[in-house]
C-alpha cells in the first residue's frame, strides 16, 4: 500500500511540476506577445520606447528559448540604433540577427537584416563594406525570388558608386535595380529606378540617354499621383535640352515642372521651373514671356527666402529688360541680383567651399599622427618587456646587451614623440591657412566679384545713351578696387610673420583709425597701450581687427554718433577689448540680427574671443574677451 501511495504522489507531482511550467510558459508568451505589440505600435512613432522595450523583448525571448523573437528584438535595436546614429551598435545587433535567422533557416529575414548592416557601413562612409553586405543580401533574396530586395539591393549600390563618382559600376547596377524592379513589377520602384538611371546618366555626361528614363519616369509618377516626381523628372529633361541649345523643346518639360511644382507645393521646385522658363524664353527672344516668368519667380522667392533662386530670377529679369530697352529698370534689377548674390557669397558657401579644399591635407595629418601614436604604444609595450626580462636575467653582458636597447628604444621614443609634436604642429598651421584662405574668398572674392559685375555693366552702357548711368558705374568700379585693395593689405599685414605682438596690432589699428577721422566727422580716440606684451596669432589679429573695422562702418553708417573709442586692458590672464561710440544702436533689422553683427560674432567666434553687445546706456558697447597667451606654437611660416 505504501508503495502505491509513493507512486501516486510521485505522479502527481510531476504532474503538477509539469503544469507550473506551461502555466510558466504561457505567461512569457504573453508577456512577449504584450511586449511585441507594444513595438510595432510605436515603431514609427515613439523611438524613445523603443530600446526599453526591445531590450525586454530580448530577455524574455531567451527565457522562452524563442529564437525567432530573439532575432527579431535584435532587428529592433538595430533599427533604434541606425536611427540614432549608433552604427556600430546598430551592426551588432543586425548581425546577431542575421545569424539566429540564418540558423532558423528564414532567408528573407537573413537579406534583410544583411542588407541594413550595409545600409550602417554606408552611414559610418566605408563604401567597400557597404558594398560587401548588399551583394551578400543580394544572394540571399535571390534564393528565395524576391525580386524587389533584389532591386533595392541593387539601387543602394548604384548609389554608392554614383557617390564615389564611379559611373560606369554605377549605371551597371541601376540598370539591375530597374531590371529587378520590373520584374517585382512594382510601379513606385520602376518609377524611382528610371528616375535614379537618367541621373546617373546624366553625371556620366552621357545626357541624351538620359532622356528616354527620365521622361518614363516622370509619365509613371503622373500615373500615381506624386506632382513632385513629375515636376523633378520634367525639369530635369528640359534641362538637358537646354544645356543643349534646343530651347523650344525645352519649355514643354519646363512647363510641366512648373505645374507640378504649383501643384505639389514644393518651392523650390516650383522656383527651378520658372527660372528655366525666364531662361528659355531669353534665349529665343520672348523678352515679354521672360520677363513675366520673371516678376511671379522674384515674388514666389522672396515669400519663401530662398535667396539662390532670388538672385538667378533677377539676373534674367535684368536681361529681359535690357533686351526690351528699358535701361533704367534694367540698371536696378541688375542692382537688387549684386545684392543679393553678395549675401548668398557671404554666407556660408565660401567657408564650406574653403574647409572642403583643406579637408584632405588635415585628415591625412590626422591619420599620420594616429599612425605615429601607435607605433610609439608599441614601442612603449617592447620597453616594458625588456624591463621585465631584465629582473629575470642575471648575466651582466645581458643586462648591458639589455641596457642599450633601452636606451636605444628610448632615443626612438623621443624621436617618435617628436614627429607627432611636429605633425600636430603642422595640423594647426593648415587650419591658420584655412581661415585665412577663408577671409580671402568672403572678402576680396566678394569684391572682385562686385568688380566684374560692374565691368559687363559698363560694357553695356557705354555705347547707349545712359552717360550718366555710365560714370555712376565707373565711380562704384574705383571704389570697389579701392576696398579690395585696402582687404588683400590687411590679410598680408596678418600673413607678415606667424605671430604679432599687440604693439603692431595696436599700430594697425590705430593708422585705420585716424584716416577714419580724417575723412569723417568722428572723433576717435584709442587706448590700448596696456597690452603691449601680449601675442596675437595672424588669425586673431586679422578678425579683431575686422570686427574694429565693422564696428566703425555701423558707426559710420547707422547710429549718428560723434565719439568713437577703443580701449584694451589685461585683466588677470584675460584681454578685454572695448568698441564704444556715443550713438543709437542700428542694424540692418529690429532684433540686432543684421549681417554686421552676424560677421562679427563669427569673426569673434574664429579669433576665440567672446564677444558681448550693450545698448542699454548711452550708446553701444561691444566687448571682445579672449585669454591673453605667451609666445605660442606658431613657429614657422604660414
């Protein structure tokens, strides 16, 4: 009877321990389920809640031993981390996944998981690996038909090629993406590989092949709705035969940009359009339509600030009614597109143009540097072993054998360490470079600019009846040269040697100064004795200087002030700098945002100075404060 009883109560304890597990398990599956649903409901929405959420999913599934999920939490992370520019974790966790998948036997989830750790590499700009990954999802959506991966797969790495400007490779795979495309036959992506092989094509400089996908895709956006893909393919055909001298048949394709620009609402597209048309009509001498494409392009940029199209619609408008006759109307028009091109120059596109053409030679320095460091830690880790070699030998022939390759190591070290003291050396003396190579585009460049602007202006003059109009031109001419001149002085009056100390600051200054109150109504004074031993690199001197003068000009200009005055004092291991006049404080808007004041926060900005603006008392105050340093690093040439 005891026997059977154990038996019994074995049973059902197993039973019961049998049960507890699947009520167990029950519960993580809901929870999973819970969780999971939670994801995909903010997926697109709330990325916040996301990794919490994914990282939670993760824990339970390897509870379960759910390897599907488990995957699955892991593609989650990666896509959170992808968003967040993450990349290295975001391939980490589209690896793990992968693998599961690739373990599972799920294919298509293993392409596309193998696919975004491509889409990662092309994010963090390494280009070969971005290529790796794509041909290798390639194969695996191939295994199992999906011809619109397949497709996908292919356009990322058209698109790589077309970045790095390998146009044969990158027409090759646009051409399979559009193949794949067709075969998937999938409409939306047929459309974006025509659209992406006629731009391709057209980099390639092989235009008129172009045409044919380009106008397709523009005919399958009309199909599905999307104005803006019609109005951008559209332009971008009659862009092509314009650059081709075929005008007439450029303005049908200009003309349904303009619709769909008009009807997508996109401004900029809208601006390309009308600015092509004002451009075709010129150039078949319908001076009339131009000019009307003209005055809507002016009003539709202006409303949107987009100051680019501003300038390129004034400048036909000005031909157009040069070519009409009306002179006048034409001097202003040519006036308002001066002005306007010299505030887009001014802006950021010549410190970008100046950074990207240094941007080579320092990252190279970069990677020389990082080279040396390493080879000096490894030089650092063989000192160390001999060191310790050393407390186990006893042989005094060995110890000195040991000896002298340390001190040998430690002469390689020095050497080492001085090499990277004079590659870092260099570095710095490339950035000074930069921004003077800066100050001359953003300044002389602007002027020069201005110049030749007026020379085409006075051609145009000088054989009509606008005498005067003529010697308006010429005057502006002379007294652009002369402000040319006197900035190319300045920045080689910063170029003179590699450091200044304030005393030729001070002396630069105070000549600027008293011309200043020579030739106006000013009286200047100027007190900047106390910072005689303080050093000045070309940069600091020249954007300091900069901002003096800018302050004169709004002085002059703006704010009817009579006393100007500048003064400098070391306080502690800080150089303050004061600018006051005695006037009402102006700019060329309410807020104080004008360009004036814009240039001098970036000069402040580039000299290392902070830079403060008082109008609360009897005029303005603008400080510049900066450390004060010794002689510094600047030891050879710039």
């Amino acid at each position: 009877m005891k026997r059977i009883f154990s038996r019994v109560s074995t049973a059902v304890l197993l039973c019961l321990i049998s049960s507890n597990l699947a009520v167990s398990q029950n519960i993580l599956e809901a929870q999973a389920d819970s969780v999971y649903a939670f994801i995909e409901s903010n997926y697109r929405t709330n990325w916040d809640a996301i990794p919490d959420s994914a990282r939670k999913l993760l824990k339970i599934s390897r509870e379960m031993e759910d390897r599907q999920k488990e995957a699955d939490a892991n593609k989650f992370l990666g896509v959170y981390y992808f968003r967040t520019s993450n990349q290295d974790s975001s391939i980490y966790h589209y690896q793990q996944a992968a693998n599961i998948n690739e373990e599972l036997g799920n294919t298509l989830e293993q392409a596309k998981n193998t696919l975004n750790i491509g889409m990662s590499y092309q994010n963090l700009g390494e280009f070969e690996k971005t290529i790796e990954f794509s041909l290798e999802a390639a194969r695996y959506f191939e295994e199992v038909e999906d011809f619109k991966g397949m497709a996908i797969v292919y356009n990322m790495v058209g698109s790589v090629y077309y970045y790095q400007s390998r146009y044969t490779e990158a027409v090759e795979f646009m051409q399979k993406y559009l193949e794949h495309a067709e075969k998937a036959d999938d409409i939306f992506e047929i459309a974006s590989a025509n659209q992406n092989l006629g731009a391709v094509l057209t980099a390639a400089e092989r235009e008129l092949e172009a045409i044919p996908y380009l106008a397709k895709a523009s005919q399958l956006h009309k199909e599905t709705g999307n104005d803006l893909g019609v109005a951008t393919n559209s332009i971008n055909v009659g862009t092509i035969y314009f650059n081709n001298g075929e005008f007439k048949q450029a303005i049908p394709y200009f003309e349904e940009g303009y619709k769909g620009g008009k009807s997508s609402g996109n401004a900029r597209v809208l601006l390309e359009a009308i600015s092509n048309l004002s451009g075709a009509y010129l150039n078949i001498g319908e001076d009339r339509k131009a000019l009307e494409f003209a005055e809507e392009g002016i009003e539709v940029a202006t409303n949107s600030g987009d100051q680019y199209m501003q300038m390129l619609i004034y400048q036909n408008k000005a031909n157009a009614l040069y070519n009409l006759g009306d002179f006048e109307e034409a001097f202003t028009a040519l006036g308002v597109y001066q002005e306007v091109k010299d505030s887009v120059i001014n802006q950021e596109n010549l410190e970008r143009i100046a950074e990207l053409e240094t941007q080579y030679e320092t990252e190279q320095k970069e990677r020389q540097i990082a080279e040396l460091e390493t080879e000096r830690a490894q030089q650092e880790l063989t000192i160390q072993q001999n060191r310790m070699l050393q407390s186990g030998l006893g042989g005094v022939v060995i110890l000195l054998i040991i000896v002298g390759f340390l001190w040998q190591s430690k002469v390689k070290e020095r050497e080492l360490t001085y090499k990277v003291e004079q590659l870092e050396v260099e570095k710095e003396i490339q950035a000074e470079r930069a921004r003077i190579s800066r100050d001359l585009h953003d300044n002389v460049g602007a002027q020069l600019v201005n110049i030749i602007s007026g020379i085409d202006l006075f051609e145009r003059y000088k054989n009509t009846s606008k005498e005067k109009e003529s010697e308006q031109v010429l005057n502006s001419l002379k007294e652009e040269a002369k402000t040319s001149i006197g900035q190319l002085r300045d920045t080689i009056w910063a170029l003179k040697s590699d450091e200044q100390t304030s005393q030729t600051f001070v002396d630069h200054v105070n000549n600027y100064l008293n011309n200043v109150e020579k030739i106006s109504e000013l009286s200047v004074e100027t007190s900047l004795n106390d910072l005689k031993d303080i050093y000045l690199s070309p940069t600091q001197s020249l954007n300091i200087f900069r901002i003096i003068q800018e302050a004169t000009q709004n002085t002059l200009k703006h704010s009817g002030a009579t006393t100007f005055q500048v003064s400098g004092s070391l306080e502690g291991t800080q150089v303050l700098l004061t600018i006051y006049d005695n006037g009402s404080f102006k700019t060329s808007n309410e807020n104080g945002t004008g360009s004036g004041m814009g240039n001098m926060k970036k000069r402040a900005k580039d000299a290392g100075a902070e830079i403060l603006v008082d109008t609360s008392g009897d005029g303005t105050r603008i400080t510049l404060e900066f450390p004060a340093t010794e002689k510094s690093k600047f030891s050879e040439t710039v």
